[in-house]
C-alpha cells in the first residue's frame, strides 16, 4: 500500500520534471528563434511570461495542439466528405 503511493508520488513527481523541462527548453528555443536578441527575449520573457521560460513553451505548446486538433478535424470532415462524395 504504502509503496504503491510511493511508487505513484515519485513517478510523478519524475514525469513532472521531465515535462517542466521540456516546456522550459521548447520556451527558450521559441523565444531565442523568434527574437535573436537576448535582450529582446528578456524583455518579452518578463512582460509576457512571468520571467519563466516554461510558461513560454506552454503558451507554445498550447497554440501547437490546439492548431494540430483544428487541423485533425478539418482533415476528418474533408476525408468523410470525399469518401461520401467518392461511394455515390
């Protein structure tokens, strides 16, 4: 009982760095890729995102899935739509 909760709290606790470190790196690339200047991303990391680059690969991360979820859909309609269009 007691190494089960264990096992789940480290688990997770590991998984949450790994994700936070992700977010962190795909912040730091999106802004030094985006902006080139250092100075530039510090202004923008401070104004925009809390001074966390993790927010900024969020906020990245975030417009990513929700532009790949628009596209899955627009992609599942078009393929139904031709499939129908096709068996008639």
């Amino acid at each position: 009982m007691l190494g089960e909760i264990l096992g789940e709290a480290i688990g997770e606790i590991v998984i949450g760095a790994v994700w936070r470190c992700f977010l962190t790196i795909t912040g730091f690339i999106y802004l030094y890729g985006r902006y080139w200047q250092p100075q530039r991303v510090q202004i923008i990391l401070i104004e925009q995102y809390g001074n966390r680059y993790a927010n900024a690969g969020e906020a990245v991360t975030t417009k990513l899935m929700q532009i790949l979820g628009v596209l899955l859909l627009l992609t599942l309609w078009i393929g139904v739509a031709v499939l129908g269009w096709i068996h008639r």
